[in-house]
C-alpha cells in the first residue's frame, strides 16, 4: 500500500496576526504583481472576513433590517 507524501510547501498552517498585521502584509503583497498574487489575497481575506468581528458603534441599537453576512 503506497501512502501519498505531502510537500511540506503543501501542509497548512495556522498564523496568529493582528488585523494590522494582515493589512501590512495584504499591502505587500499587493505590490506584487496580480497574477501571482491574486489566490493567496483571495485565501487571506476569506479567512479573515470570516474571523473578524468589527467594532460595535457606540450607543448604536441592532437594527431587525441590518443585513447579516
């Protein structure tokens, strides 16, 4: 039975970055060029919608016709 080797390059992994840290790096990336860049933007900001949570607005009430996401 042959078991499939996995590229380390291929292993996920998990990083702890601060909002502004992500920012920092999305800027950088973003002065690469499109096409080598476009996937790995697109995987980082999929995950980081997914994990942000914005600040409330102060003194500001839910809404029932607030769009949820």
């Amino acid at each position: 039975m042959s078991e499939k080797t996995v590229s380390p390059l291929d292993q996920s992994i998990k990083l702890d970055l601060t909002a502004g840290e992500v920012n920092y790096l999305l800027h950088a990336l973003g002065q690469r060029p499109f096409g080598e860049v476009a996937n790995l933007i697109g995987k980082i900001k999929t995950q980081g919608d997914a994990q942000f949570i914005p600040p409330s607005l102060e003194g500001a009430e839910p809404s029932v016709d607030a769009p949820v996401n």
